[in-house]
C-alpha cells in the first residue's frame, strides 16, 4: 500500500465527511453572512493586541479580552 494513496484516501473522506455534516446541519441552524461577526471582530481586535507574528502573544490577547468582557460586560 502507498502511503501517498492512503494519506490521500483519508483527506478525501474527511471532506465528504465534513460536506455531509455540513448539508444536515444546514437546515437546522440559523445561518446568516453575519453568523461569526462578531467572533471575528474580538479575534482580530486579539490578535492586534497581541501581534499578528506572534501566536502566543495573540492568546494572550485573547485571554485579556475575554477577562475584560466578563468583567465590564
């Protein structure tokens, strides 16, 4: 068995597998073009904070985010 066949079996299922998931859940969620907007908005505002090159300083970011807004609402 080639490993490049297996590997490639294995991203092909998975996308099936998630386009499936995909169209049942569909029609039972409220989906809009603003859905993650604001998700979206608090991660960027994070990873300014934090420094787009740097990954541990955009958790950071987010972690001082998500304590403000709990805090001060």
């Amino acid at each position: 068995m080639s490993v490049g066949r297996v590997d490639g079996f294995g991203w092909a299922l998975r996308t099936l597998l998630g386009a499936v998931a995909g169209m049942l859940l569909a029609p039972t969620l409220f989906l809009s073009p603003s859905f993650m907007e604001g998700v979206a908005i608090r991660a960027f505002a994070a990873a300014v904070v934090g420094g787009f090159a740097s990954l541990p300083g955009a958790a950071v970011g987010g972690l001082l985010f998500g304590v403000l807004e709990s805090l001060f609402g």
